[in-house]
C-alpha cells in the first residue's frame, strides 16, 4: 500500500497542478478513486484476470478512448500527458509503473465529466460520482465502499 500523504502530496497534486486540473476536490476524488479501486495500491493488475491496471485500475480500452477520442481533440492537455509518460513503455505499462500518468489519466477521465466535482468535503457525493462515471452502474463496486475505503486507506 502506498502511503497515502506521500501520493497525495507528491504525486497526485503536483501531476493536477502542473497540468492545470487540480482542485481540492479533484485530489480527495482521485485518492479516494485508488483507495476503491486498488486499495491504495495494493493491486496493480486487476484482479480475476481483468484488464484494468495500476493504483486507478483504469482499462487501457479507457485510456485508448482518452487518446483518441478527448486528448487529440486538446492539444495542450495532450502535451501535458505526453510529458507524464514514459514513452520506453506500453500504455498499459505507464498506467501500472508511472504514478504520475495514471493519476493525470484518471483525472482528464473525470475532467470529460460535464458534471460538476462535489465538493471537497462531501464524501458521499465524491463516491456517487465515482460510481457513477468511473465505477458506471455495471461495476461491482459501491458507493458504501468507496466510503469505507477512504476512511481506511486515505484517513487511516
């Protein structure tokens, strides 16, 4: 498990902010996002054989639909993620070994969002809205997880 200060602080926040996406908001749903989705680290390749991969369990079908469907579509957005990436290794490979890319992937996922970020602080409106367009209504996970997980793996 990744120690969770250390994410947040020298990962996921400087990532947000060099790329000009950081909120309050958006740091507490991308650290509650890992917490669900690979306790925190945990899990780098989806469990029962599963396609998705790295400490936001993103599939590379939704990392490939980021690239050519959104990014070329924002050349500057996609300048930032071309400078996050190691371009020795696969996409798949960047989503489990370069922190920093997978944490700007998931963000520019939510970013596609026309629905505004929940507050900071409204945790059960960070994982409704996690459910909702991460999870999607198909996924096993829930909005109680999520929750439970925060507590867990971010404040714990």
């Amino acid at each position: 498990m990744i120690n969770a200060k250390h994410l947040r602080e020298s990962v996921i926040r400087p990532v947000l902010q060099d790329a000009g996406m950081w909120s309050e908001a958006a740091e507490n749903l991308l650290m509650g996002t890992a917490a669900q989705e690979s306790g925190l680290g945990q899990y780098l390749v989806q469990l029962g054989n599963g396609p998705a991969r790295g400490i936001f369990q993103m599939e590379p079908k939704t990392l490939h639909d980021i690239q050519v469907n959104f990014l070329k579509y924002k050349p500057s957005l996609k300048e930032k993620a071309e400078q996050h990436k190691a371009p020795a290794l696969s996409d798949a490979a960047n989503l489990i070994c370069n922190l920093a890319y997978a944490a700007l992937m998931c963000r520019i996922h939510y970013f596609r969002v026309r629905e505004a970020l929940p507050a900071a602080g409204d945790l059960p409106g960070l994982a409704r809205y996690w459910k909702r367009y991460y999870n999607t209504a198909l996924g096993k996970g829930s909005e109680a997880e999520f929750i439970d997980n925060y507590h867990r793996y971010v404040e714990g």
